[in-house]
C-alpha cells in the first residue's frame, strides 16, 4: 500500500488533547442522555403495563414515534426545528450557550428512553402476574406495589438488554457531530484536518470506543452479579 | 480476560496478515488500464465545482476538467478509449477514499496543503480562492478581525476551521459536517457567519432562496489553492494528469472551460484576475 502510517500524529501537536476534550464531551453527553434515557424509559416502560387505557396509549405513542424516526431527524430536529418555536429572547440565550450539547442530549435521550421503555416492559412483563396481586391484597397501592416490588424485579432483570442499550447509546452519541457537538469522533477528524492522517486517527477513535464499551460492560456484569434476586433465574452466571 | 487478549492478538494478527496484500498493489496506470475506468472522488453539493443541477445531472468545473482534459491525455497515453466514473466524496472521506484505493483521482474543491501533501499528491493548481465570511445584510461582522466572541459556522474538515481556530482563538467555531448544514444554521440564527472559501460562498448566496439577503464581506484569510490529489508515489499517474491540464491550459481549452462555469452568463460569474491567469499559464512547463 502506498499508505505510510504515521502513529506519531496521535500523541504530537494537540491531537492527545483533541481526543480527551472529545472523550470527555462523549461521556458528559451520554451520561445526561443516558439519566434522561433512563427516567424516560422507566416511566413509560411501567405506564404501559398498567391498566389505564389513556396512560397505556400515551407510552404506546411515545414509543412508537421515537424508535421510529431515525436518531439522525432527531438530532436535527432539536438543533434547528426546536428553537424557532420559543420565543427570541429564549433563542439567543440558547444560541450562546451551547444549544448544539443540550439539543443532542433530548435527541439521543428522548429517543433512547423509547428502546429503554421496551426493554422495562419486556421485564415487568416477565414476573409473574401474582406478585402484583400478591402485593397489592397485602395493602399497597399500585403505584407502590409498581415502586416497592414491581420495578426492582424488574430492573435486575433487564441489566443484560438495558446494557446493551446503554452501549448502543454511548456509541450513538457521535451522531451528534452532525450538528457540530465536538465529540470524540468529531476529534478523531479534527486530526485528520490538521494531519491529514485518516487512518491513524480512526484507529485511535476506534480503539477508545472499544475500551470504553468494553468496560462499562465489565461493570455492568459485575452489577449483574451483585443484585441478581438467588433463585429467580434459571441457569444464572456460574461462579468461577 | 484471557481469552479477551487472545481476542485482540487474533484482531492484531489479522490486520497485519492483510498488510502485505495491500503492498503488492499494481499502479494506478496500469489500474486504469486493466478495467478502463477512471473513478473519481467529486462533490454532491459545491457548486460550481462538483453537484447535482435541477436537471438532476452531475456536473461542474472539476468534473469538466477530468472529462475534457485529463480523459483524453490518459486515453492518448494508455492508447485505448476509457470512462470516468464519479463517486461522492467529502473533506473527512477524500484522503481515505484515494488510500483505500476506491477512487483514483479527487477533483473537486481540495486544497493542496503541505501537511497533505505527505498523504497524497496533488497536480497543478486548477483554481485560486480564499476564505470569508457570509454574513446577513447589515451584520457587524466585516472580516476576521472583528469575529471574536462571534459564534462561526464552518465545513469540518476544511482548512477554513483550522486558520479561523489559529488566527481567532476567540472566536466560537461550530463545525458541521457538510454545506447545507452549516448554512441552515446560518439562516436560523445559530451562527452568526458562515466561513468557506469565497467562491464557494459565492456559489451557496446565488443558489439560496433569496441571494440579496446575504453578503460575502472581508478580505481573503487564507490562500486556498485547488488541486487534483492522487495516491501518493504514482509519478507516471500524475504526469499524464498534469500533461491533460497543461495541455488544457496552453491550448485555452482551460480558459473556455473556465468561461462555461465562472463567465459572464455561466453558473456563477466571477471573471479570473490578470494575476491568476498569469499564474496557470506560468505553471504550464515547455513540452
């Protein structure tokens, strides 16, 4: 290949400050897109399992509106079709202080809540119906046997799916460069810019993805072990 | 853990069992030859240069040059007819394009730099521009003097962003990845300017909507030389290259060229200056 790599523009110039400032930018968009994800999903995933209709069908379409579009109209969505509806003097504060970071968090969280409220459903919808009545004939009301028994079953049931839904959503945060959130992808470019060293600053890119993924997900099981509920699950991680 | 390291050795191996398969690549000529094709990495979206027209054809000035230029020269040396075929490519893709070997040529609005000049190389300078601003009519901003504290759109990946960045610092740049993106954010307010080279912006105010609403204001802050990147180390490649523009150049078929897109009633009118007609026939070496 007539290619000639040259690693060097990883850790010369400003490239190792480049991709930190893109490290840290990815991570604070995905844990508050993650919460926002999280609280979203909870609440819809738990509304549309009760027995409300109204409630049920407001969840449904949430859902199903969200995890429909794809993430990339979401994020435009918020950055350019959001703001003129408020009124110019909400505007200009936005426009001076980053709207481009809070429009990428409703985006990647607004629209990750949706695949976490199926996945919420999908565990409440695996305990058994009993333990509902059995707690409510024990004095609870629904929203307290849905806060107390309901949801902490389920939750410890969904930690491989939710997971995998909170990788999907670190790596999803780079859609975000898109509307000009300097992430760490956006980084891995802006080296290229300067060096003109794709392949370089691709791998570099690439590699930090892979730790990061790889160690939330190394947490996540060990977050999995701590909380599993002995006895609940057929066939449960072995101990080693 | 241990099979997760032997996971990464067997990625490790096979990365570098792929490597000497891609050194014994054959040159770009003989390339060309074989499947009588030359593929080009061009614009969707810069007019003049290289976008899709309301008739929904793919054209522009550095497509021109390729088809009436650099197609005949390497027909003439190759001895046999060839095609060109145009595939999209972008400031982040145009380098990892021309490496990976999907596209031979990248004609459309690059600028040859040093630092990309050890990646790839270019051919002779086909145009001359260099950067602005495009403001709203009766905006405060006259140039990059006054542009501190302003919020800057511009093209990632394009040198614009990098110059701004260093002659700037306290400007706030906000970088999108493509034209109609940045300029979007221009019209809504998020920006307050929209930095590009000059003639590119002259091309996006006389394709907008409402062309009078905009204004194109400050000296150039950069010198923003076009040219034509190829794989780097194919000197027989880029000698016909060069050959079809020079050819092109002294024969004033670059000229007429020049005059479909940038004339009086071409697609955007910008006449060359003396100075840069000069400079493209004093790059033409003798034959």
């Amino acid at each position: 290949m007539n290619y000639k790599f040259n690693w060097s523009v990883l850790w010369t110039g400003e490239s190792g400050q480049w991709l930190l400032s893109g490290l840290i930018t990815t991570l604070e968009l995905s844990v508050a897109a993650w919460l926002l994800a999280v609280a979203l999903g909870i609440i819809s995933g738990a509304l549309r399992t009760v027995r409300v209709w109204p409630l049920r069908a407001a969840a449904t379409f949430y859902v199903e509106f969200f995890r429909n579009v794809p993430l990339l109209v979401w994020m435009f969505f918020w950055y350019f079709a959001v703001p003129p509806l408020l009124p110019q003097g909400i505007q200009d504060f936005l426009f001076a202080h980053g709207l481009e970071f809070w429009a990428a968090v409703c985006a990647l969280g607004v629209y990750s809540g949706a695949r976490f409220s199926e996945v919420l459903r999908s565990g409440i919808q695996s305990i058994p119906k009993t333990q509902l009545e059995a707690s409510v004939a024990s004095g609870l009301t629904t929203f307290q046997a849905y806060r107390y028994v309901i949801l902490p079953v389920a939750l410890r049931i969904i930690i491989p799916p939710g997971t995998n839904e909170s990788l999907n959503l670190l790596k999803n945060s780079s859609v975000a460069l898109t509307i000009s959130v300097a992430e760490l992808t956006f980084q891995t470019r802006q080296i290229e810019t300067y060096t003109a060293k794709a392949i370089e600053a691709l791998t570099a890119g690439t590699l930090i993805y892979l730790v990061l993924c790889v160690s939330i997900a190394t947490l996540m099981s060990w977050v999995e072990r701590r909380t599993a509920i002995p006895g609940l699950i057929v066939g449960g991680r072995q101990r080693r | 853990m241990r099979r997760l390291m032997g996971f990464v050795m067997a990625l490790a191996l096979l990365v570098a069992g792929m490597s000497p398969a891609l050194a014994q690549q054959k040159s770009t000529l003989d390339k060309i030859s074989e499947t009588g094709t030359l593929t080009i990495g061009t614009r969707t979206g810069s007019p003049p240069f290289g976008y899709v027209n309301s008739k929904n054809e793919w054209v522009g000035f550095s497509i021109d040059l390729v088809e009436e230029l650099i197609k005949p020269a390497l027909e003439k040396k190759l001895g046999k007819p060839i095609k060109v075929e145009k595939k999209e490519s972008t400031p982040p893709t145009r380098i990892p394009l021309l490496s990976s070997s999907a596209v031979d040529l990248i004609a459309e609005t690059m600028t040859d730099t040093r630092a990309r000049r050890e990646s790839v190389d270019f051919s002779l300078t086909f145009f001359v521009t260099g950067a602005q601003f495009l403001v709203k009519k009766g905006s405060p901003i006259k140039g990059i003097k006054n542009i501190d504290g302003k919020r800057i759109a511009a093209q990632q990946g394009s040198t614009n962003a990098r110059i701004i960045r260093e002659k700037a610092p306290k400007a706030v740049l906000r970088e999108f990845p493509d034209q109609p993106a940045a300029f979007q954010a221009l019209v809504q307010g998020q920006a307050d300017a929209y930095t590009n080279d000059g003639i590119q912006l002259a091309g996006l105010k006389a394709k907008s909507p409402n062309p009078a609403q905009w204004d194109i204001v400050g000296d150039f802050f950069s010198y923003e030389p076009y040219g034509m990147a190829m794989r780097k180390g194919e000197s027989d490649f880029r000698a016909v290259v060069n050959a079809g523009l020079m050819e092109g150049i002294e024969s004033g078929k670059f000229f007429e060229i020049y005059e479909k897109w940038f004339g009086p009633s071409g697609e955007l009118p910008y006449p060359m200056s003396p100075q840069v007609r000069s400079f493209m026939l004093l790059q033409v070496v003798p034959k």
